[in-house]
C-alpha cells in the first residue's frame, strides 16, 4: 500500500486541540477530502494514519509530520489540494512525498525539533541577553518530574538541549531558538525550558510564545527534513 | 481586555478547545451587512450544548437569512469563569467574541430544569440585568424555547418571552417582526405586545397570575383582550419539507453525541405515563426514507463524521426502519461509517437488525424496561413484557453482546416493595440468559449495568397530579438495590435524589419560584446538573430565605379541579385525555399504541386532521 508523507502546520484556533483532537480532525477532513484512506479491520475502523511526536495543546507549529496509508495512489499535489480545502482554519498541508516500502516510521526517526521562544523584559537588555547565555552555558539544570509510577525524581535538562541558535534582544522583546530532543528515546517538553529559564533569568515569557518550527531527524552532527528520510 | 484577545486566557484553562470557536462548518459574517444579532444560548459546557440536535438546526436556518448572524454561546466552566470575571471579559460569542449584551437577542434552549441556574449566572456574566423588567432599549431579548419552556413560569420574571413548539415555524415570523419594530424604533413594550400576537409566543409578562390562599393558582389571565387567552404550540406540519441543515459544525474536541443525528421522525405513538417528550412532541410526524437517505448522504459529505446515529424518542416505531438501515450501510459501510440506533425498544428488537449493524460498528446495547414488574409496567404503559427483553438479551447475547445496560425508573405512583424487588429479580434473569447462551456464540466477560433514576412527574402527562417520593424514601429503594445487586457481572448506578426532587420542584413550579432561583444563584449555585457543583444545602438556604416551600411542589398530591400553573399553554395533548391515562393507570389498565388506533389525546383538535401519521 502507497504511504504518503505530509508535512502540516497548527496554528490560531487550532493550536488549542489536543493531540487527541487532531487524529479525529483529520481523520474527518480526510473523509471529507475523499481521499482513498485505508482503514483498519475490527468492529472500529480507523483510518491508517500515524503521527510524529504529539505537540502539546497551546502550542503552534509550521513543522508537523503524519504518515497516511492510502488504497491507492493519487498525485501529490492533488492530494494536498484537496485535503487543504477540507481541513478547518488553521490545520493546513504544505507538502507530501510518498515514501518507499519499509521505510522507518516517522516516530522511529524523529529525535529532534527547532522552537521559537519569544518573551518580554524590562530590564537592560545588555543584562538580559547575558543572563540568558549564562543559562545555556550551565551543565546542570535539574527539574522535577514525575514517572510512570508517580513517583518525583529529578531530571538534568541541559543534556537534552541540542543546539541554541539565536539569542536576540531588542525594545524588550526576547527571541530564543533552539533545538531539543524530541521522541521516544529522549524528550525535553518546551514548558520544561521555558519554565527553567524563567527561574534563571526572571524573564517573562509569553503565553502564547512557544512554537515549534518544525520536528526533525538529527543524524551525525547535521539535521534532515522528515520528509526525505528513508531508512 | 477584550474577549477579542482570549488567547493568554485560553493557556490557562481546562479544554480551551471549548471557547476557541473556529471549528470547521462554524458561520462567520461581516457584521456591517447585519440588521440582526443572535446568540443562540445554552445554559450548559460546550460538549454538552454542542451535542444538541436543535442547535445544529436552528444554528443554520437562522444563519440561512442574509440579515441574521446566529452565534453560540454557552455555560463557562468555573475555571474560565474565574479567569473572566478576573480580567473583566464579559460573556462572549464563539464565532465573533463580542460581548453578548450587544446581541438582538439571546435565544435560551431550556432542556433540562437544572440548567437554571447557569441561565442567571450566563445573564450576569453577560452584563445583562436578570430581571426582564429591568431590561432597557439596546439590551438584548432574553428568549427561551425547548421543552421546559411549556412550563416556564419559575423563569417568568426572568425572561422576556418563550417561544412554544419547533423553532422552525415560529422563528421567521418573530425576527420578521423584529425588523420591522426596529426600523421604526418602537419601545420594548411595543415589541413584547406585537410578538405575542405570534401563534407560539408567550410574553409572561402580559399575563396576570392570581393565587387562591392556600397558595395554589387562582387564574392566570392576560392583561388585555388582544392576547390570546391560552397559548398554543407550533408544529413543523411536513417533515420532509421541514429546513434540515445540510452540514453540522465539526467541533475539533470530543463532545458528548459526537455524530451526524439523523432525525428519522418527530413525536411518539406510545403513551408512556412518565414521559413528557413522547406527550409533548405529538403529533407523530416521519421523514420519509429517500429524503433521509439524501440528508445522510450530503452530511457525510460535508461533516466526514464516522458515524450516524438514528434520532427519534423510539426508533424501532419508525416505519421503515429496516429498509433504512440496509440503505445507510450498503451506501456508507464501506468508508467507515457506522450507524448507531439509540432508542431501540426492546419488543420490536430484531436480530437480523443487530446483524446488520454489526458488520460495521458494535456499540452497546442499552433496553429500558422502567420497572421491575408487570403490573408496574401496565401502571405506567410501558407496554413491554418481562418474555420480550429475555428474547431481546437472548439474541443479543448469541450475537456476541456482551455489554448491556438496563435503564428503571425509581418513586413510579403505586409503586410497592415487590416492584423494587422485581428491578433485581429482572436483572438476575439477563445475567441468568447470558450463562444459559451457547459458549461458542455470546461474547466473553458478561457486564450488565443498572441505573435507576428517581421518578419526576412532569407537567403535560398523566402523572402530573401525582406526588413524588420524599428523598429518604428514594435513598431506602437505592439502598435496597445496592445490596441485591452485587455480582460480579453487575454495576449498580442511581440518580442524587436531591437533584430529582429540585427538578420535580422546578419541572411543576409557579413564578413564585423566580426569586427563589436568582436567591439560590446569589448563594453560589450553578452547574446543578453536575454532582461537583451540586449544592443541595444552598439550594435549602434559598427556599427558606424567599419563604417558599418546595414540598408544596414536589410531593404533593393535586387535585384534578386545581388550576395547574401551565394550564394556559396548549401543548395539543388535552387535560381531559391526560386525566382518563391518569385513571386508566390506577386501574393498571393499559392502552394500546396509537397505530392500533387513535386514542383521542386531543393533537387532532388543535392541528387538524392529516397531521398526525399514526392515524390514517
């Protein structure tokens, strides 16, 4: 069966639904688009579509990734055409690519995610600005977290922090991003950061002011779209 | 702040999903081009008000007039209330977040008693006076429909008018009226005094009520002669020509009745004694199975919901049920639609219907036999036998069922030890038909759940002379139950009977009871619906600060020359045939169903001949 890789973005309303949300959302816009889905056996059939880490309700993103089996093949850019006119405001396909037989599964290969962070400040920005590197410069950063079985243990999040790529300051808003493990095998939850560096540095970060730009595949020392990553 | 910008709010909340609007199939419009504002209100959270059948339709018919922007708003949940009365955002709607108190009107569906409360506090958040008489010029009318609206006298003070029967035929004619009123910009009063005139409006305020001393209803008679003396409903003659919305929002989160429902028909040809829908939605009205089909079909189509439920008091009535089905599934089965048929009774049960059903989706299986024997049954013309739900679990089981809930009613007049017994005695048969099914056919893992509600006599049948149970007496049958009903196989779920003595109270309450709601909401009560926030102390505190006394509502016996507080409506349904049910019952007599024969219960009278399609 043709499998055929998508790349979507959540934002303004939609960015409010929960994972949960977002598979019946889609699975009722693919219906709706007509799209020949293929759907599981069993006394509930779903539709055959499988999704890379789950974003957390609040946040938006322009780089979410899912995998839909289909019955059949259909050209690419009519599939995105018509999915985009059944999808409600704020869901939307900006590209799909069918992926060869066997290839691995977007949870098998996704490990990493690039976030924009924005904030205020009133202090100096100079102060700011350097507060911030000295966060990401520290080796340890220790949070609470609670585990399968509820029991509190601590957990050091500057391992999980892969790359800090902008730091910016100007006329008091603060602009961060950064790449963190995201996936199965490690998993640094944005709020987590946030939250970590608001205690360091007594910045106030917005809300609303966490986005991820998109998910990613770290492999030796560079990063891949999800898209093009076949074995 | 604005509820424009909700968004740091909705970071903060439970669900924001409930308050984002948005969803797909949801209408927006240029509010230049409105002459009118509707808020189409109910009193309770999202994914219960969303679930509403008669939202989904009025939403788009009155969305279908080029000057009207109907909107939603619903009940806030404490947390978004806390965070609104915080940053002062006033009550909003989904669609645009304007604050409500700007609308032309705020348009109530009054399902269920308990939602009262939340009406007030929905009012106050809005910023609109509680009062209809503290109301002025550019305030929005507060107006209610729906079943508790045929005896809306508690919220008499509190609204400007309701409207009686299905807004389908009664809403064009009022807005029409309301374009005209505001062109030539009359007073409020004007208004109210034109739109009673209305077939199927009631404006409460140009009605006097006088009280005899021992507090019953003397007379409620209008204040002049133009208004009509009693106020008769409204009813969609043909349903097949009848506006039937050809898309439905999609809510992004899970709601309670997440599905396309289908409207297969309108009214009910039983008679059951307790039950207020199946007397007040008379006259038997059917769709016809090709526009149904068609209606399925496009709202697959523009909605891509997974499944379609069959919507009506009694499916099984419905006259061509069968061909139905098999037309819905060969048509949509293949795409992962189901279909799901609420409402089954349990002697018209067919297993080729289970079968049928199967191929898609299995759902439970829910029977509703009432009471626990024969001749409570007959008391109450249940018209159902113990020997038609043994076949019905029977088949269910060999089909591979193994999860069955029987729904009973508690507190039913006449209703002795031996009838409460009997609930147990029945249940242990189902359990005992399971065992006794082939190993090989039924399902692994038998669970059968029982509820019981406590009963509420309600205003427009049979029962609403009758008194109800007094709490404890409700508390000893449940406690008897609970200790008969513990099996493995079995769980055992009964209603709070201080919630059903509260809607007994309000279901057959006169004006009286006003300021006795707006007291209770003063104390902090809403969401009486819901177990969490159910105050019954507060509610108490309430009576006895307006010196009013609720077992005068709800355990007390009338009298047939009593005037009733909603004896002004006309519902179709005459006093006269609800009297005759009324004896019929204390007789155990039964009477048959309407297709075996017209039984006079007076819709005839008021709508004509043709209209009822049980008779021929």
């Amino acid at each position: 069966m043709p499998v055929i890789r998508t790349q979507f973005f959540k934002k303004d309303t939609a960015k409010y639904i929960s994972h949960l949300d977002l598979i019946r959302t889609m699975q009722r816009s693919v219906r709706r688009a007509d799209i020949p889905v293929e759907y599981s056996k069993g006394f509930n059939p779903h539709s055959k579509i499988a999704y890379g880490p789950a974003l957390a309700v609040g946040l938006s993103s322009d780089g979410e990734f899912l995998d839909m089996e289909l019955k059949e093949r259909m050209e690419e850019t009519e599939f995105i055409k018509r999915l985009n006119a059944s999808l409600p405001a704020g869901l939307g396909v900006t590209a799909a690519e069918y992926i060869p037989d066997g290839a691995p599964s977007l949870s098998v290969i996704i490990n990493a995610a690039e976030y924009r962070i924005t904030g205020r400040t009133e202090t100096t920005e100079q102060n700011v600005g350097q507060r911030i590197r000295k966060f990401f410069a520290l080796d340890d950063v220790l949070i609470e977290r609670t585990d399968k079985r509820g029991r509190e243990k601590k957990l050091n999040i500057m391992p999980m922090i892969v790359e800090v790529e902008k730091i910016e300051v100007a006329d008091g808003q603060v602009v961060i991003e950064v790449i963190i493990d995201t996936g199965s095998k490690s998993n640094l939850k944005p709020t987590d950061l946030t939250g970590a560096l608001e205690r360091h540095t007594g910045l106030l970060l917005e809300e609303t002011g966490i986005h991820r730009k998109r998910l990613l595949v770290r492999r030796g020392g560079g990063y891949l779209p999800p898209l093009r990553v076949y074995d | 702040m604005t509820a424009k910008d909700i968004e740091g709010l909705l970071n903060r909340v439970e669900k924001p999903a409930r308050y984002a609007g948005g969803e797909y199939n949801s209408v927006y419009k240029n509010t230049e081009d409105l002459g009118i504002r509707f808020a189409f209100a109910f009193p309770d959270v999202y994914e219960i008000a969303m679930s509403h059948l008669g939202l989904r339709i009025l939403y788009y018919l009155l969305n279908e007039r080029e000057d009207t922007w109907c909107e939603r708003v619903f009940a806030p949940w404490t947390d978004m209330e806390a965070l609104m009365k915080q940053k002062g955002i006033p009550l909003f709607a989904l669609e645009s977040r304007d604050p409500v108190s700007g609308f032309d009107f705020l348009g109530f569906t009054l399902q269920y008693e308990m939602g009262y409360s939340n009406v007030v506090n929905m009012l106050s958040l809005a910023g609109i006076p509680v009062l209809s008489s503290e109301r002025e010029d550019g305030q929005p009318f507060v107006i209610g429909g729906g079943p508790c609206a045929y005896n809306a006298e508690p919220l008499a003070d509190i609204f400007d008018f309701f409207v009686l029967g299905e807004g389908e035929e009664v809403l064009t004619p009022i807005l029409d009226t309301y374009r005209s009123w505001k062109e030539k910009g009359g007073t409020r009063q004007e208004f109210l005094e034109r739109v009673a005139l209305i077939e199927g409006v009631y404006v409460p305020s140009l009605y006097n009520v006088e009280y005899r001393e021992d507090g019953t209803v003397k007379s409620v008679l209008p204040t002049d002669a133009r208004f009509f003396k009693r106020i008769n409903k409204v009813i969609v003659k043909d349903l097949d020509r009848a506006f039937f919305p050809e898309k439905i929002i999609v809510p992004f989160m899970d709601i309670v009745h997440d599905r396309i429902m289908l409207e297969i028909f309108r009214g009910c040809t039983r008679g059951c004694r307790f039950c207020q829908a199946g007397m007040v939605y008379r006259p038997v009205r059917e769709k016809s199975p090709q526009v149904l089909a068609e209606q399925a079909e496009r709202l697959i189509k523009n909605t891509g919901y997974e499944e379609v439920s069959l919507a009506s008091l009694s499916t099984s009535d419905y006259t061509h049920l069968e061909p139905l089905v098999k037309t819905l599934i060969s048509a949509h089965g293949n795409k992962g639609v189901g279909l799901s048929l609420p409402s089954l009774r349990i002697d018209s049960f067919s297993l080729d219907l289970i079968k049928e059903i199967q191929k898609v989706r299995k759902t439970g299986l829910t029977f509703a036999p009432e009471a626990g024997t024969q001749r409570l049954r007959d008391v109450i013309n249940k018209g159902v036998t113990e020997e038609d739900l043994m076949d019905s679990v029977g088949a269910a089981f060999s089909a591979g069922y193994n999860n069955v809930k029987l729904y009973f009613m508690v507190g039913l007049p006449s209703e002795t030890k031996e009838d409460i017994e009997g609930i147990a005695d029945l249940v242990y048969k189902v359990v005992d038909k399971y065992y006794a099914t082939d190993r090989e056919n039924r399902g692994r893992g038998l669970k059968v759940t029982v509820s019981t509600s406590c009963f509420v006599p309600k205003p427009f049948t049979p029962f609403q002379w009758q008194p109800q149970d007094k709490i404890d007496i409700f508390r000893a049958k449940q406690e008897t139950l609970r200790k008969r009903l513990k099996h493995r196989n079995i769980s055992y779920n009964w209603h709070q009977p201080e919630t059903s003595y509260l809607e007994a109270v309000f279901a057959r309450g006169d004006r009286k009871l006003s300021k006795v709601l707006i007291r209770a909401w003063e104390l902090g009560c809403r969401f009486d619906g819901w177990k969490e926030h159910f105050d019954f102390a507060k509610w108490q505190r309430a009576f006895e600060d307006c010196g009013v006394d609720p077992d005068f509502y709800a355990v007390r016996k009338r009298d047939y020359d009593e005037v009733l507080p909603w004896d002004h409506i006309n519902v179709g349904v005459s006093r006269e045939f609800l009297k005759r049910e009324n004896e019929r019952a204390k007789k155990g007599s039964t009477t048959p169903h309407c297709r075996e024969g017209c039984i006079n219960c007076g819709i005839m009278e008021l709508f004509g001949g043709g209209v009822c399609d049980a008779s021929y």
